[in-house]
C-alpha cells in the first residue's frame, strides 16, 4: 500500500469493448524525490471510486505495478482497491 496524493484531473472511461475504467495520477515522495505514478481501477470498481476521489484528494493505494513498453519503459499500478484518507 502507497499513501498518495491525487495530482492529475482523474478520468472515467469505457473500452470498445464495454470494460470501464477510472485512471488518475498520483505523486509519492522518498528520500526527497517526486515519483509519478499512472494507476488505473479496471470494472465494476471503477465507478464507485471515481466518484468517491477528485484531484487534490490523499489516497492509499494498493494493487500491482506493472510495466509496459510504448516508447519508453513505463511503470504504472493496476489498483486493486483505493482508500479516500482527506
């Protein structure tokens, strides 16, 4: 679990194939250094949450981080459950 805060506008979005999705931002800190991170909260639990957070809000956020290649390595974490704090 990584405690967060919200730093980008949160996005609600559907696939071609009807699979919804809530994708967002978030920035933690370690030893003084700003890390980004692109999490996203794939079916059902996607709408409860995006109407649940907004950006600015603190979260906890817990799931998989998982990595893709587009262009450039690039992290991000498949959420598996989001907790409002403030």
């Amino acid at each position: 679990m990584v405690l967060c805060g919200i730093v980008s506008f949160p996005e609600l979005g559907k696939l071609d194939n009807g699979v919804q999705f809530f994708s967002f931002c978030v920035c933690t800190e370690k030893d003084l250094k700003k890390h980004f991170h692109r999490c996203t909260v794939w079916g059902k639990r996607s709408i409860p949450i995006s109407e649940a957070i907004e950006e600015g809000d603190t979260v906890v956020v817990s799931g998989e981080l998982q990595y893709r290649k587009i262009r450039t390595q690039e992290a991000y974490i498949v959420c598996d459950d989001v907790v409002w704090v403030g």
